[in-house]
C-alpha cells in the first residue's frame, strides 16, 4: 500500500514540475499548477517529518505513533487548503496549512494522555 501512495505522490510532484515549468514558459507563474505543487510538496514534507519526528519517539518510548490518520488529515488538509489557496490568496492558504499542523499535535497530544489531565 505505501508503494502506492508514494508512486501517486511522486506522480502528482512530477506532474505539477512539469506543469510549472510550462507555466513560466507561457509567463503564468502563480498559476493553479504551482500552486497545486506548493500545497502536495507541503503536505508531503509535514507526512515525512511527523512521522520521522512520531517515529523517533515511538522508538525510544516517549510516545505511541500511528501515521495512518495524519495521511487522511493529509489529504483532506491538502485538498481544503489548495481550493482556500486558489480563491482567497496564498496567505489564506497558509494559514489552513498551519490549522492543520496544530489540529495534529492535538491529536498526537490526545493519543498520548497529555490532554487528559
């Protein structure tokens, strides 16, 4: 399964390069392509360091780690951002990026008993 995901997001990064590049040829340079790239590249790079961070703590016994949740807040966090991002501005679309970091560490928080006190 996770060779899946990788393929389709190495797809979807490769795509949007392509597309980016076309788009600066033909002097369109916040077009929708590029913003696509920025938003799929955030949200792989925030998967990659939560689970390397939850990877490290589940490893060492500080903390219990599932990634599987943080790829579908992923998506959903990706797909609500990229349509904020393309209708209200990039700073907008920054801003649902952040909300969905933190709306994370919530839950990371939660699963580990530091919320229940």
């Amino acid at each position: 399964m996770k060779r899946w995901v990788w393929l389709a997001g190495g797809l979807a990064v490769l795509f949007g390069v392509f597309a980016v590049g076309a788009a600066r040829v033909a002097g369109r340079q916040g077009s929708r392509p590029a913003t696509l790239v920025s938003v799929v590249t955030a949200w792989l790079g925030a998967w990659v360091l939560w689970g390397f961070a939850g990877g490290l703590a589940d490893h060492y016994g500080m903390a219990t780690y599932d990634g599987q949740l943080f790829a579908l807040l992923a998506v959903a966090g990706a797909v609500w951002q990229y349509r904020v991002q393309t209708r209200q501005g990039r700073q907008q679309g920054l801003a649902v990026f952040v909300a969905g970091q933190l709306l994370w560490l919530g839950v990371v928080l939660y699963q580990n008993g530091v919320l229940m006190q």
